[in-house]
C-alpha cells in the first residue's frame, strides 16, 4: 500500500514539475495535471515537497479560474489522503474562492476540524468577494481570534460592497479593541470609505492618526489620503500630500491630474502635471482625454488621443467613447468617421458601449443615417444603444419618428431603463404632447422607474412646458429623491409663467445650489423686469463657496446692466469675466458690446467688436443696433456692408437694426433699397417690426403719404406699433387730420398703450385743439388708461439716484431745485429759450440733469436715462445746458441716445 501510494504521488507531481516551469499556459494542459502518469522509475518525494507542489498546482488554477481543474485538484487531495492537511485545506478554500465556487469553499472551511486565523480570514475574504456580507459578518463576529488581516478583510470587504460607514465603524471597532495595531491596509482601506462618502472632519483626522503610527508616508495609505481629499473638494490638501511623496506612483499622479480639473481653471495645471509624469498608464491618458473632452476642448482631445496612439498604449472602450464624444462636441463627423474606421481595423468587435458612442457622434454631427447604419450592425442593440439614437432624432426635430424608434424598441422588445423615458419624455415636451406624457407616466409607474430622478426630472419639465404647473409640483413632491435639475426644474417652471415669488421660494429651500440654479434665478429676475434684484443677487452668488461664474452669468448680468444703463457696475462686471478668463468668449464679448453701446459709450463698444475673434451674426447685429439706438445711420451701413463681404449672412434682427439706423439719420433712399433687398437678396419676409421702422422712416422725412401707401399694401394687418409709428410722424410734422386716422385704427385694435394717447393729445394741444384733448382724456379714463409715469435716472458713486416729475422724494431735493433754478436762468439769459409754465418746467431727466451738476465733477459726462421719449422743450434744454456750461451730456430715452454737446445733438433734431 504504501508503495502503491507513492507512486500515484509521483504519478501527479512528477507531471506538475513538468507543466509549471511553462505556467500553465492553456486550460488544456492545467487539465492535464490529473493525468496517471505510470513511470515506475520515479522515486517517493517527501511530504513537503508534495505539498508545495499541490499548493502551486491550485495558486495557478485559481489564477485561471478554471473550475474542472478546481475539482480534479480536490479529487486528487482526497485520493492521496492529503484532503485533511490545514496547509492544503487553505489552499483549497482560496482556489473555490477564486473560482467563484462559494458554496464548495463553504463546505471545505466546515470539514476542517481546527481551522485556523489563514482558514477563517479566507473564508471571510471569499465570502465578501461574492457579495455575501451578512454571512461574512456571521463568521467575523465567531472567530475566536482576529489579527490585522481579519479587520482589514473585513472593511476592504465593506468597502467595495458600497457600505463605507460599516467600513469606518469597523476601524474604530478596531481601535478600541486595542488587540490589533492598525497597519497600512487597514489605513487605506478606512481612508477610502472616508473619501467615498466625503466626510473631510474624519478624514482629517484619519489622516492625523496616520501619522502617528508613521504611516503617511506609506505610498497605498498617501495614495488613499490624496484621493480622499479630491472626492472631499480639498485639492490644496491633496497637493500638499503628494508634494510631500518622494517618489509618487501612478494612482497618485492620476489622481492629482483628475483633482486639479476640477479647479477652476485647473485644466491647463492637469495637463502640465500630466507632461511631468514619469510613466503613464492607460488610466493616465483616459483621464486626460476625458478631462479635455468635459472641458469643451474636444480638439485638444482628439490630439492627445493621436499622441496615445503615437505612444504606443492600447485604447480601451472607455478610451474610443471619449473621443467619439469629443468628435460630437466640435461636430467633426470626419474625424469621428475615421476613428470609426480605426475602431473596425483595430478591434475584433464592436461592443454595444463603443456603438452607442458611435451612434451619439454621427447623430450629433446630423448624420442620422450613419447613426441608424451603426445602430443596425450592432450584434446587440440594449437600451443605452436605443436611447442614443431615439435621442439624436428627437434634437433635429424629428420628434415624431423618435416616437416611432420607441414604439419599435417596446415590440423588439428592449426592457426601457429611466434613460430611455426620460428621452422620450423630453420630445413630449418638444411637443407639448401632454397626452402621450401622462400615458408615459403611467407606463413608468408601470414598469417602477417613476420614482427615479431622470424620470421625475422629465416628468416636472414636461409638465411645466405644457402649461400644467400643479402637475409638475406634484410629481416633484411625490419625489423620493431629488437633485439639483429637480428643483431647477421647478424654480424655471414657474420663472415661465412669471410666478418670481414661488421661484425664489425654491431657489431658497435648495439644499445645494450650482452655477446653472444661479444662472436660472438672475434669469428669472432679469427677464421680467426686476434688474436691481437680479444684481442684488449677483453679489450674494458671488460670495457662496465654490459657485464661480460662468459665461452665462455674465451675459445675464450684462443685459441688466445695459437695461439699466448703469456703466460703473458693468465696468466692474467685464472686470470680473477678465480676470476669469471669460471676457473672450464670443458671447460674453457681444453682451460686453450691447452694455457699452446702451450706455453711450459706442467708442468703447466698436473696440470690443472689433477685437471680436472669430465674430458672429450676434456680434454684427450688437454692433449695428449699437450705432442704430446712437444715430449713427452711416455707420450701420459700414458694419452691415463689411458683414456681407466676409460672407455672413443677415438675418431680421439684421435688417431691423438697418432700417432703425436709417430711420434715426433720415436716410431714406437707403432705408428704401435696404428695405427691397430683405426679399430680394436674402429671402427674408419682412415682418411688422420692419414695416413699422420703414413708417418711422418715411414718416420722419414728411413722407406720410408714401408711409400710408406702405400700409395699405402690407400683406397683413398693420399692429399698434404700426400705427404708432405714424402717430408721431404725424405730430412731428402737425398732421392733425392723419393722426384721427392712426388713432382710430389704434381703437380698433383696443390698444392699452398710452403712449399712443398721450402722443394725439399732444397734438391737439401743439394745434390749440383743447376739445380734443378733453376728448382723449376722457377716452383714456373710461378704458381705464393710465399715462405711463416718466421717470429718469443718473449713476452718481455707484448708486443709482431716480427722480420723476416735480419730485420731492430725493434727500437732496432742495438743492436740486436751486440748481435747477441757476441754470434756468443762465440759459435765459442766452435770449434763445423761454421757461414754460406747463409742467415740463420740472420734468424728470432735467431734475437728473441738475443733480448731475452739482453731485459730478466738472469733468465728468453726465448721463441720464429714461424710460419714456424726451419731450421738445427738456430736448432743447439740454443743448442749451451743454452750451452754457461746456458740459457734455449723454441723455437715453425710450428711442434712442442724444449726445449733447456745445449746444448741438447727435440726433440733428431727428428723434
């Protein structure tokens, strides 16, 4: 017996010693590791040797993973008789546990009769690998000893099964055990739970614990130490920790180059960090590429993808979606075809993620067949495939075949994920089709993702763009979880219907708030009127922690302080997006343009335009609506004629910014070819807007006869602005018998604008019609017309000072008047201009004009604003104020600047 056992040791090991020298390298010859091998010549080897060889023969078929050769080792520990030694027994218990065969690693660790700390720790690790936490903490918790691998096991285990703060509770657990001195695994592994539920109070002290066991400078628990500070937003921590690494290895470096992106600015410092790396490893370049492509630099991207490339690293699914992403975010479909090419030549398949980045590309880039094409060829279609291209028909407007594609993907049938319902949501609300969002409600609630935040999120946005605000409040209640697109999503519904107190009731209850949420409320704000409450905010965004603005920002901004007229504040603003870095972008520029051009200061303006690289048809339309609201008629001509030639084509806020240009210079036979070439050269519709500045146009000149014959032979029926248009001319040039006619078409059209009242019985009044005047007053009070009140405005040490007609109000009102009085008199004293008793005497933008003498330097322009048109009598007021005083004045009304200087405007008298 004991001979024959011998030999049937040496029948396995004598083939072991022969195939491990080689690895292993197929399953085919690891299989063979049980063969008989029946060579009567080899001699008995000792205990220990047999043992080693066996305990190798299952390390390299755990490694393999390979379950028959898993069972044949077993088998052949049972025929030898070696099934009962503890060394082997753990050997066994690893292999099953590597292979994924719990269940037979589970009966091994039973039939060992004394196990020990080896037999239990991997028994425990084998368990929470499969994700069987609660028996593992069965185990744990009958141990009858633990060392420092068993605690560190256990909360690596927790860990990477998503249960960080077990993990944490665990290492104190540890700590006031006091049997067990927490070494460097246990260190990394509590600091990554730490970092994974950013937790920065904890982690500093982690951290201060680490060095007083002398472990912070081990490189895992360093490592661990920088990524738990990036996942807290504490960059600067981090760096200091790495900086203090003498030789960092690679998760350091890639983690430093994944925290300073999300810095601001801190791309530029990634790339740098990543040119200094030493070696790189796939990670490396994903993440730099990924870095690049979330940025918005998809060229540079797509470069350091060729640089990969040329360097010789492998590119891995993650690494080809990326770029395909890049390729959609500049909309280059030729390199995104190329890539495509190199993926087919390069891969032996293509997987369904590489695909549905492929698929998101071409639909980008408007190549909706080659998107379908991919679609079509994929070996599987899942639901991130369908979503991709249901969402790329849905952008182009091709909202009904999106539709269709869904309801194909429902009889394929392709199991919808939130993804895909939120998408098709997304074209309900394209359409308003509040219908099929209710039956897709349904079907959500149906299949159980209703409660999910991409679908709630659709479901508020489809709700509020179809009208049904309580709808979408209750979805948004019924929400178990919400994110910061939730309660956007709300706080925009109601901007939407102009409900600003229920919107800034959101805006404050938000637990977390992020530039675009800011960008919303100023929206809000700003785009009905509250412009000084939307700055008023501004300066709170500006001192919340980690919130910095964006290009939106500052074109929402801007705009306000363009309405406003307030030119210190926007000087500051355009500041902040220098220092930024912002003030480039194309957009930001043009509203730094708009600002400059609505404040007066039109010279300022031209040099931001012309700094412009590369400009677009806004930055064109700002510039001529800029010298169009200045007067400057010849200069909109320039800037449209040179627009042309570099080959961009006008559209209608184009051609309304010329023809209002030739309609404040009084160029009529340009405003006349202008006009016929919208039609002719461009095939651009003229709307009412247009025809009412051709009125003004012609109307201005005296042409009120060719102004009514353009009236009468518009295609549609003439608005109130229209109308309007003519009404002034007629007061212009004392048409009293037109003026009835514009004002009747007025009544027909139930006009509520008082403007157009005031402006006939100002007519009356200039004619010594007081009958009539009586008669539109009357008129006015029994539709329940209220003469807009004018008011004017001056920025005086940052502060905006209001004043309306014989107002009382201003603190310094007194001294106004006195003022107002002295110049009265210098400027009677000239013989050209006569104090009048009616009211004009003290309208507002003369109150601004005299607190601006005595509250500004002698040096200063002085600039007013004011929402209603300057009367005759203020406008002549003015030139012979800049006359008598050598002051030079700015005034804004509700059409256009007034440049006053030496008794002269920039109007010509035309306004």
């Amino acid at each position: 017996m004991i001979v024959k056992l011998s030999w049937q040791f040496s029948n396995h090991i004598s083939l072991l010693s022969h195939l491990f020298p080689r690895f292993i390298s197929t399953q085919h010859a690891i299989s063979g590791l049980t063969m008989t091998y029946r060579s009567p010549d080899i001699l008995p080897e000792s205990f220990m040797d047999l043992s080693r060889r066996l305990s190798e023969a299952m390390k390299a078929s755990a490694a393999l993973c390979s379950i028959p050769t898993a069972k044949k080792l077993h088998a052949s520990l049972i025929s030898t008789g070696l099934d009962s030694s503890i060394f082997l027994q753990n050997h066994l218990l690893d292999m099953y546990s590597n292979c994924g065969l719990i269940a037979d690693a589970c009966r091994v660790f039973h039939e060992i009769q004394c196990p020990n700390i080896f037999s239990w720790n991997t028994m425990i690790n084998g368990l929470l690998v499969s994700g069987r936490m609660r028996e593992a903490n069965d185990l744990f918790e009958k141990m009858p000893k633990r060392d420092s691998v068993t605690w560190s096991t256990m909360m690596s285990g927790c860990f990477h099964n998503g249960r960080s703060s077990e993990s944490i509770n665990l290492f104190m657990t540890m700590l006031g055990d006091g049997s067990c001195k927490p070494d460097a695994f246990s260190f990394s592994s509590v600091v990554k739970a730490c970092g994974c539920l950013g937790v920065l109070k904890l982690g500093l002290q982690l951290h201060g614990l680490a060095k007083k066991f002398g472990l912070d400078r081990d490189l895992p628990v360093a490592s661990a130490i920088i990524d738990m500070y990036i996942k807290c937003g504490v960059v600067n921590f981090a760096e200091l920790v790495f900086c203090s690494i003498p030789d960092p290895n690679l998760f350091c470096y890639n983690s430093m180059i994944y925290g300073y992106s999300k810095l601001p600015g801190g791309v530029s410092r990634a790339y740098d960090l990543f040119a200094l790396m030493p070696e790189r490893d796939s990670v490396s370049w994903n993440t730099i590429i990924s870095i690049l492509s979330h940025h918005g630099l998809g060229a540079y991207s797509i470069g350091m993808f060729v640089e990969m490339w040329d360097e010789d690293v492998r590119p891995n699914s993650m690494t080809y979606a990326t770029v395909l992403s890049s390729c959609a975010s500049i909309y280059d479909h030729r390199w995104g075809a190329h890539l495509h090419a190199r993926i087919i030549r390069n891969e032996p398949s293509l997987d369904v993620f590489v695909g549905s980045g492929l698929i998101d590309m071409y639909v980008k880039c408007g190549r909706l067949e080659l998107a379908r094409r991919v679609f079509e060829q994929l070996p599987e279609q899942n639901a991130v495939s369908w979503t991709s291209l249901i969402g790329g028909f849905a952008q182009f407007g091709l909202e009904e075949e999106a539709l269709v594609l869904f309801n194909k993907m429902r009889q394929v049938p392709v199991a919808s994920d939130e993804f895909t319902l939120a998408t098709v949501l997304g074209v309900c609300s394209s359409l308003k089709h509040v219908l099929l969002g209710e039956q897709l409600h349904a079907y959500a609630s149906k299949i159980g993702v209703d409660s999910s935040v991409p679908v709630g999120n659709a479901l508020v946005t489809m709700y509020s763009k179809s009208g049904a605000i309580e709808c979408a409040n209750h979805v948004f209640k019924l929400m178990p979880l919400r994110d910061i697109i939730s309660w956007t999503a709300m706080l925009t519904a109601y901007s939407q219907t102009g409900d600003i107190e229920n919107a800034r009731k959101y805006f404050n209850e938000m637990p977390e708030r992020n530039v675009i949420t800011w960008n919303s409320m100023l929206a809000t704000y700003i785009q009905h009127g509250f412009r000084e409450e939307g700055l008023k905010l501004y300066t709170v965004m500006l001192r919340e922690e980690g919130v910095y603005p964006d290009w939106i920002t500052f074109v929402t901004i801007l705009s306000a302080c363009s309405e406003l007229a307030v030119l210190k504040l926007g000087n500051q603003i355009i500041a902040q997006s220098e220092r930024l870095g912002l003030s480039s972008n194309v957009s930001v520029a043009n509203g730094i343009v708009t600002m400059y051009s609505k404040c007066g200061r039109i010279e300022e303006a031209r040099e931001v335009f012309d700094s412009i690289q590369p400009k677009n048809l806004v930055s064109w339309n700002a510039m001529m609506g800029g010298y169009a609201q200045n007067g400057a008629g010849r200069k909109v001509i320039e800037i449209f004629e040179s627009m042309l030639k570099v080959g961009c084509e006008p559209d209608h806020i184009s051609y309304m910014s010329i023809l209002s240009g030739c309609s404040h210079s009084g160029l009529v036979k340009e405003g006349r070819n202008y006009f016929k070439s919208m039609s002719g050269d461009h095939n651009i519709s003229p709307t009412c807007e247009h025809y009412s500045c051709m009125v003004d146009l012609l109307g201005r000149a005296g042409l009120l006869d060719e102004a009514m014959e353009l009236i009468d032979a518009m295609p549609f029926k003439p608005n109130a602005a229209i109308w309007g248009a003519l009404l002034g001319a007629c007061r212009i040039h004392g048409d009293a018998a037109l003026a009835e006619v514009a004002v009747k078409n007025l009544l027909e059209l139930d006009t509520e604008d008082s403007g157009s009242y005031v402006l006939l019985a100002n007519i009356y009044l200039d004619s010594g019609k007081l009958g009539g005047v009586a008669d539109v007053r009357n008129l006015m009070k029994k539709k329940g017309i209220r003469k807009n009140p004018g008011c004017s405005w001056i920025e005086v040490d940052n502060r905006v000072h209001v004043f309306t007609v014989d107002d009382t109000t201003h603190p310094r009102i007194n001294e106004v008047y006195r003022a107002l009085e002295e110049i009265t008199k210098m400027i009677e004293a000239k013989g050209t201009y006569v104090s009048s008793g009616r009211p004009q005497g003290r309208h507002s933008e003369k109150l601004a004009l005299a607190f601006g003498m005595i509250a500004l330097p002698p040096w200063m322009p002085i600039q007013v604003m004011k929402n209603l048109r300057v009367c005759f009598d203020c406008h002549m007021f003015m030139k012979l104020v800049s006359l008598v005083t050598s002051r030079q004045l700015i005034v804004r009304d509700a059409n256009r600047f007034h440049h006053v200087r030496d008794g002269s405007c920039s109007c010509g008298d035309y306004w």
